[in-house]
C-alpha cells in the first residue's frame, strides 16, 4: 500500500496521538516489517450480544492495522457458523475460521469454529477438541493461557459483551507474562457479565467504550511492535533514566517501597505502563512527571508493579509432594494439643493459602487426630487480600481442584465459586510486607513461592533470615522452582531439591530476624524521620565547608541518651571506640577500652543539671608510636523527648602538652602525672566498691522479690491454668448456647413473619392495646375505622377520633380487662357498612392479662345476606300458604268427579258380563282406588308440612304393598312397551304404610313416564 493510501486510511479512522497526528501512521513501517511469528496479537472474547459489538469495532478499525484478531465467540456447537460471513461485511480485513496449524498473518481475523477450542502456539494456531467442566465452557480463557505461554508480551485482550465470566481467569495469567487488558464499558455492552466478570479482577488496563478502542489498540500496537523490533531500546542505567527517582516516588507517596525489587523487573512493568499511554521507551523523565501530577496513575503502577500471579494447586507435583510426605510427616511429629502452624508469604488472591490448607485438611483427617489448623496468609497488596477473604473464584478453577475437593470446600453459585466457611476458617488473611513487618512465629511450614525472583540478593538474604526466625526447629520451608535459600545453609538444609523443600536445622537467636545492627567506619548517623539524605548536585558550597571543618578541626564527639545509646557521631570517633565483638549494640561504655571505660562511667554519672558540664580527666592515646593526649567533656543537653549528652575526646595540641611538662624536670613531672592519676584512681575504685556494695545489696534484694515474685507467679500460673480450662469449658457452653440461641431466634424470626403475614394477609382490622388502652400494634385493615398512623403508637385510643359509631368501644374495653371475657358488638360505619367487633383479653406467655386485642371484621355481606334470606323467608311462606289453599280447593273439586267414576264402576261391574270385560272393571277399580289415594295423599302432604298430621309408622309386610303395586301398574307398562319386574319380598318394614305405599306409587309412576325402553326393577332387600 503507498502512504499516501495509508495515511488516508488513519484519518479515516480517527486515530491520532495526544499532538493530534495520526497514531498509526509512524507504526505501519514498523508493523509492516513484523514477520508473522512476531507481530501484535488482539484477542477478542464475546458471548451473548458480542455479535453487534465486534461488528462496530470492526467498522472503526482500519484495514491495515498490522495486527492479528483472533475472535473467540460463544457458539452453538450442533449448528454450523455464519460468523465468518457476517464479519467479513464489516472489514476490508480478510475474515476466515481459524483452522489447526495456521499461521499468523496481521490483518487478518481469524473466528473460532464451533465446538472447538483455540490456542496459539509458535505463532499458529490449534484447534482442540471442546472442554466443558462442570457445565462451563470456557474456550477464551483457554485461547488466554495459550497466549500468556506463547509470549504474553505481545497479546492484547479485548473483552467485549456477553454473560456468564470467560475470560477473567486467563487475563490473569495473560497480563502477568507482560500482556494489556481491554474491557467494553459495562454500562455500554448489552449485556455485562463479561465485562464485569474482568473487571472485578482488577486486572484490567484500561475500561473503554467501543468508538475508544482502536485508538487504544493502535497506541498498544504502536508499543509492542517497537518493542519487538528493538528489544535493546531504553535499556540504560536505571539511576540515569530515572527509575530510581520513580521508586523513591512511589516510596514517599504511596504505602510501598520497591527499592529493594530487581530493576528489570520494575522496568518491565513500568514500561507496561508507559505503553498503555502511548509513551515511548526510554522516556521515563516524561512517565516521571506524569507519576508527580496524577496520583490515580501512582496507584495504578504501584499495583501493577505488586505482581500477582497465582492459581490453585499451581505446579502439581509441588503439592503432590506436599500431600503425600511432607505434611503427614509434620503431623505425625506434631505433639499433641498443639495446632498446625502454616505461614504463606506473599499469598497473593489466596489460592496457594486455600490449596495448602484443603492438603493440611485431607492429611489431618488421614491421621486421625483432632489437630487445629492456623493458616496464616499474607502480602502486601491490600486489594489481593480482600480478594482473598471474599473466597469467590472463577468458574475455571474446576480445571485445577478435583471434584471431590470442589464438592467439600466450595459452594457454586452465579459467579464463580466461593470456598466454604469450614476452610475459611482456617485461613487468617493479613496485609504484611515481608521486608518491613515482623513476621509470625512458632511456624511449622512456611510456603514463599515465586517471591524471592522479584527481590535482590540482599532483600532475600533479610526473607531468608526472617523465615530462619519464625519456623520451628525441624519446620519446612518450600520455595519457588527458581529459589534458593542462598548462603543460608547453615540454617536450612536442602530435603527435595527439584521441589526446593528445605528443613529448619538451626535455632533462632536474638538478632537473627533479619534486622542486624551494624557499623562502618563510624558509629551510625541520627537522620530525621522523613527525610532522605541530600543528593550530591544538592549540597552547597556551605554544606562543603561545614563537613570540611567538622572533618579537620573538630574534636571527635558522641551524642547518647541516658541509656548510654549512641544516637549520632561526628569526627573520629574510631580512635576512641571500638564494634565490640558478639552481637552489635550501641551502648558507649561496651565499645570503649576498660581503661576509658571507668572515666567514661563517672563523668557520665556526674553530669546533671546541677552540674552540667563535666570534665572527665586527660587520657593518653598511642596511634603508631605517637602518644597524644585528651580530655574527656561531657556536656548536658535538652532533647525534645529525653535528655541527651554529648561526649568530646578533645585532643591537646602539642604545644599545650610540653606546656603542661614545663618547668619541672622530666621524672619529677612524670611522677606528679602519676600521682593525679593514682588518685584519680584510688577515686574511683573508692565508688567503685561503694556501687558494688550498693548494687550488692540493692542485687540480694532484689533476688529475695524474684522469689517472692516467682512463687506468685508459679501461683498465679496455676491459677491461670485453672482458670484456663473453665474458660474453655465456659466456651463450649457458650458455644452450645449460642447455638440454641441462634436457632431460637431463627424460628422467633419464622414465627414472627408468619404472624405478621397472617395479620396483613386477613381483612380483619386489628387493635394491640396495652394495660393503660394505649395503642401498640395495629394492622392496616384498622386504617377503614380509625384515622391512625405509624407516629399513633404508645397514644391512648381515646386520642383517635372513630370513623364508624361505636360508643361503647372503650367501656367494653375495660370490661374485658376487668373481667378477661370477650365481648362482641356489631358497629356500622359510614355507607352502611357494618362489622363486627370483638375485644379478647391480650394475655402474655404466663398468661397475664397486659392488655386488649380488639378485631373489626367486616359483616356488611352477611348482613345482606340474612336481610335477603329474611324476605325469601317470607315470600315463601306467603307462597306455600297459597299453595296450602290450592291443593285443599283443588283435592275437594277433584272428589266428586271421582265418586261419580266410582258410581259409574260399580254400576258396569253389576251390568257387564265376560271374563275379559270384568278384569278390565277390576282395573278400573284398581286405578280409581290409587287417584283416591293419590287425593288423600295430597290433602295429607299439605296437612303434614302445615303440621296438622304426622306419620304413623308401624311394622308391616312389604311383600302384599308390592303385590298390589304389580297388578296395579303392569298393564300400564305393557301399554307402553315396558317390561315391569317387581322382586317378590317377605321383608318386615317399619313405616307408615300408606305415606310408604304413595311414595313408591310416585317412583313408579316417574319411572313408567320417563323410561323410553327396556324394563323397571322394583324390590325390596
């Protein structure tokens, strides 16, 4: 492509630098240049919604960006893609579906197939088969990992919309081999599971919306393929590029200090730094004043450069050693009722603290002891700390923690894994920097991996010796495959060398913590808290006569406070003291000669503020054969918390001596000289004896209270003991009570929901009343009766005015708390509406009467109701009055048709003659008597319901009443085609006979007039 293409194509696309000029355009040159196996990678993740936010990043790129994509989609592995086709409309790029063993080229992007897996490796790409564990699939963070391992320098990760958290577990292990982090702003992507997921790792660089990111990616694209064509570039001495000044900033301005981490390190990811905001290498004086600007930036580096690179069970055969040796052999020598102490240094997120203690769990459980489990984890990362008490992890850590271990001390959820509290528990997390803190003690195992790489050789010796200090005799240390515990083999000895397990061989002394005090030439300066010393561009001409007289001219002095500390020298205070041998100490009279010793002691002890300054005698000093003498000044002064004294070895000019010899002859001034220091002498052993004799004597008393004082301790030790084991006692009650409690208000808590959701749920108004008719409780119902509100608790109800009329209310009221029965009333309020009220006694749990419960329940409908019933009632008595009158009328209008038929029945039975004829009058007989009886039936029904007549039951044979109903009704079922069957019965029944007989006559009768076809069954069992 010519440039002047080009240069059209980075305008088009909106890339520029901070000056406003294309970005892209200097690094098309340089990315044309980059061979296929070193070239900047973007790897893209996107699930649900990923299609529309690759398809518009995309459309802003330009199409020679010299830069690989690799686009990681969640897909439906049953169903072919169509993601190659529909990319490839959004970028003049060319766009295919990856395929195994393809090479690399830049403007190329390159779309995962369905149902596979994606790596890269030597700069191709291989496909393998899907890995579902547990139900997750995670094909970008395994495209991820496979970056970080290729050469994560040269990776960039984009992570665009989508649910669930792919990706979050390999940017990790990405930006730790060196790589860059992108994430689509949450508040933009459709959907944020995602970006969230990544971002809650605190890992990611740098949170864009969409039209932001390729001018992120060409400043990204700028930076690496620089750094990948000149490797060498601002690689220059870090005090002269300015590292230092950047360390000694982050030291006074944040809570770290880096000084004592490997350059390269800190270079690297400075650099890192620098690259994210298109700074070029080499220019850390420009990355400096930014870093004194912007304290946001100060914290975002100081974080990068606390390197946070773990996983769970992180080298296998490490723990598998662990497990199966190292930590049941500590158990098996741990004696008993003492806890297994476990210290992981530098514990990072918490997933070598979490592994270490489920190795320590699964052991104690195969020992069969009750052992009590103290795993102390620390670093100096705050944030990494809090990531580590929350316990949530992602759901990739299945690809490290077996199953069964996931089942016992993880609990699944929506985001990942969070570790159960029984592991939790055994976990102490702390924020502690190594360097600087005291470290634990009485530690049986101590695990530091892959921390030392990061530190010079001094800060690791100081590790090494801290770890010396807090591990027990015969205790473990395990570090890093590239670690060593230097020239500390006196104190470790090396147990598995490939798995750099060492075993504790030596005890720890006093100052064998890692904090040794030693001397150079001079005793140690006293420096102001909080200020460094200054530079050599900033001492001044001043400065230089200052230390030039103080050198030459000044006598050799000490300042020490009343412990008899050195706090500060100036001169040559070597001529006159000497590092005792043994441990370091800054006492004075330990590094001065025994002869000094003594004048020392007793000018020291003579100063005071009566006598301030005080004059300790002349002294002779030898140096190579040359005696010269000094005088001895010790000289109070006022420190602003303790009183200070200076001593001064002044020396004697020459001059001064021969005058102090003069006018006496040689032996006879020798003599006198020995005579002063003879007395001087005589003097000081004088209070030399008394101080003994005083100090013996304070000495014996002293003794006699250490008895004293040891037998009440050996008592109160005892008594401790004692107390000891009943506060342990005391605590499992405690314990034991708590329990009880915490269940006791767990069902008081159900208890109380459920009443309360049965009081809300109900449409009962409800009044709470205590002794005194105050209001304590109400539900909302009551709000229809009386105007009250939340503020009307503790008020008195005759304080709320009643919405319906209810006079009687508080009368009742009293009542029911004078006599403890329940009274009810109905009340009617306004709209005619009306309910009914009760009040019951409140009684407490001993079944005291504290008060009234009065319940309004709503009767309007009932009322209507029995109103409507009322006068049903009455139109039906009007009714049956009526029909009383009608069936009266109605039997005596129908009685003389039927006398005259009777008539007429008697004469043709007297008239006819034939067989045939006279059975046909003897029906007719038959069907006369039934209609009589039908008549009387009727007349007796009515006078039955009126309550005239009852029933006269008796026991009779019901086999003549079927007889008679068989001839009675046979021919009129023949007539109609049906078949009648009446059982013959000798069953004896007690009833009235005749209402009896008219009741079967009425079923027989329906039967015959509804039964189209077949038969009629009639019996009686």
């Amino acid at each position: 492509m010519a440039a002047d293409e080009t240069e059209s194509d980075v305008r088009r696309s909106g890339i520029r630098d901070a000056d406003g000029a294309p970005l892209l355009a200097d690094a098309l040159p340089v990315l044309a240049r980059a061979s296929p196996m070193n070239l900047p990678i973007v790897a893209i993740g996107a699930s649900a919604g990923g299609l529309e936010a690759t398809s518009r990043l995309l459309d802003a790129l330009p199409p020679d960006t010299g830069m690989a994509f690799i686009l990681v989609q969640h897909l439906d592995p049953t169903h072919p893609s169509l993601m190659v086709e529909l990319l490839a409309e959004h970028t003049a790029m060319t766009v295919s579906e990856a395929t195994d063993g393809c090479a690399l080229a830049a403007d190329h992007v390159y779309v995962i197939p369905p149902g596979r897996y994606l790596s890269v490796r030597a700069g191709a790409l291989h496909l393998s088969p899907s890995q579902t564990h547990q139900g997750a699939r995670l094909p970008f963070d395994f495209l991820l990992k496979s970056l970080a391992e290729a050469g994560g320098s040269q990776a960039v990760c984009v992570i665009l919309s989508g649910t669930g958290a792919d990706g979050s577990g390999g940017l990790v292990a990405l930006k730790a081999a060196g790589g860059f982090v992108l994430a689509q702003d949450p508040n933009e992507a459709e959907y944020d599971g995602m970006p969230r997921s990544a971002i809650a790792t605190g890992q990611v660089d740098r949170i864009l919306p969409l039209p932001e990111m390729p001018h992120a990616l060409a400043e990204l694209a700028v930076q690496i393929t620089s750094r990948l064509e000149h490797p060498d570039d601002g690689a220059s001495d870090p005090q002269a590029t300015g590292l230092a000044e950047i360390i000694d900033l982050l030291k006074d301005e944040t809570a770290h200090d880096f000084r004592q981490y490997k350059p390269g390190t800190l270079e690297r990811r400075i650099e890192r730094r620098m690259a994210l905001l298109a700074i070029r290498r080499g220019h850390l004086n420009l990355y400096l004043d930014l870093l004194r600007k912007d304290p946001a930036e100060r914290d975002l580096l100081a974080k990068d450069l606390l390197i946070n690179v773990t996983s769970f069970f992180r080298d296998p055969k490490v723990f598998d050693a662990l497990a199966s040796t190292i930590i049941p052999d500590i158990i098996r020598q741990l004696p008993a009722h003492q806890p297994l102490r476990v210290w992981v240094a530098g514990c990072s997120t918490g997933e070598e603290a979490y592994s270490i203690a489920m190795i320590c769990r699964d052991a104690i459980a195969g020992a069969g002891r009750e052992i009590k489990l103290q795993v102390f984890a620390s670093d100096v990362d705050p944030d990494a700390i809090a990531t580590a008490r929350e316990g949530l992890y992602p759901l990739d850590i299945d690809d490290a923690i077996s199953p069964e271990r996931l089942a016992r001390f993880f609990v699944k959820d929506e985001s990942g894994y969070r570790v159960a509290p029984s592991l939790r528990g055994d976990v102490v997390f702390t924020v502690q920097d190594v360097l600087s803190d005291p470290p634990f003690s009485r530690i049986d195992l101590v695990s530091c991996r892959n921390l030392l790489i990061y530190l010079n050789p001094e800060a690791q010796a100081k590790v090494i010796a801290l770890f010396h200090f807090a591990l027990r005799e015969g205790g473990i240390l395990v570090l890093g495959t590239s670690e060593t515990v230097g020239k500390a083999e006196d104190r470790f000895e090396a147990i598995a060398k490939a798995e750099r397990f060492y075993r504790h061989i030596a005890r720890s002394r006093l100052g064998d913590t890692g904090f040794p005090l030693s001397f150079g030439d001079a005793l140690p300066l006293l420096s102001k808290a909080g200020k460094s010393p200054l530079s050599a561009r900033e001492i001044t001409l001043a400065d230089i006569c200052r230390r030039a007289l103080l050198t030459n001219h000044a006598p050799a002095a000490v300042l020490i406070n009343r412990k008899r500390q050195c706090l500060y020298s100036t001169g040559p205070t070597d001529r006159y003291l000497r590092v005792a041998p043994g441990y370091a100490t800054l006492d004075l009279l330990a590094m001065a000669t025994p002869a000094l010793r003594t004048r020392l002691r007793l000018a020291i002890d003579r100063a005071n503020t009566a006598e301030p300054r005080v004059t300790g005698g002349r002294s002779r000093l030898v140096i190579d054969g040359v005696t010269s003498w000094f005088r001895i000044d010790v000289e109070c002064l006022a420190g602003e918390a303790e009183d200070l004294l200076l001593i001064c070895f002044v020396e004697e000019t020459s001059r001064e001596a021969g005058a102090a010899s003069a006018g006496k002859g040689g032996d006879a001034a020798r003599i006198a000289e020995l005579e002063r220091e003879l007395e001087a002498t005589q003097a000081e052993l004088q209070t030399s004896i008394q101080s003994q004799e005083t100090s013996s004597q304070e000495q014996k008393a002293i003794n006699e209270e250490a008895l004293s004082v040891n037998e009440e301790f050996q008592s109160t030790n005892e008594e401790l003991l004692t107390s000891k084991e009943e506060l342990q006692s005391l605590n499992e009650e405690l314990t034991a009570l708590n329990s009880q409690l915490q269940e006791t208000l767990e069902r008081q808590r159900l208890t109380s929901d459920d009443l309360q959701n049965v009081l809300y749920s109900t449409n009962v108004g409800t009044l709470f009343l205590d002794i005194d008719l105050k209001i304590r409780f109400f539900t909302p119902a009551i709000k229809s009766l009386f105007n009250v509100i939340a503020g009307d608790i503790g008020r008195p109800l005759s304080d709320l005015r009643a919405i319906a009329t209810d006079l009687e209310l508080l009368a009742d009221a009293r009542e029911v708390l004078a006599h403890e029965a329940p009274i009810e009333r109905e009340v009617v309020a306004p709209n005619a509406t009306w309910f009914l009220r009760r009040i019951f006694p409140y009684r407490a749990h001993d079944n005291r009467v504290e008060g009234v419960v009065i319940t309004f329940a709503d009767i309007t409908e009932r009322k209507q109701i029995a109103k409507a019933l009322e006068a049903s009632k009455l139109e039906a008595d009007r009714a049956n009055v009526a029909k009383s009158r009608f069936l009266a009328a109605a039997s005596h209008d129908l009685r003389q048709p039927l006398q005259s038929l009777t008539l007429l029945q008697e004469l043709l039975a007297q008239t006819v003659e034939g067989e045939k004829p006279q059975k046909l009058i003897a029906r007719l007989e038959q069907t006369l008597g039934a209609m009589s009886g039908m008549l009387n039936a009727l007349l007796d029904i009515n006078q039955i319901e009126a309550g005239v007549v009852e029933a006269e039951p008796v026991a009779f044979p019901i086999g003549d009443l079927l007889d008679r109903l068989r001839d009675e009704f046979n021919y009129l079922a023949q007539a109609r085609g049906l078949t009648l069957h009446i059982l013959p019965s000798a069953a004896v029944v007690k009833s009235d006979p005749r209402l009896l007989e008219q009741m079967i006559r009425n079923l027989l009768g329906n039967a015959l007039k509804y039964t189209k076809r077949g038969k009629i069954l009639l019996g009686c069992l």
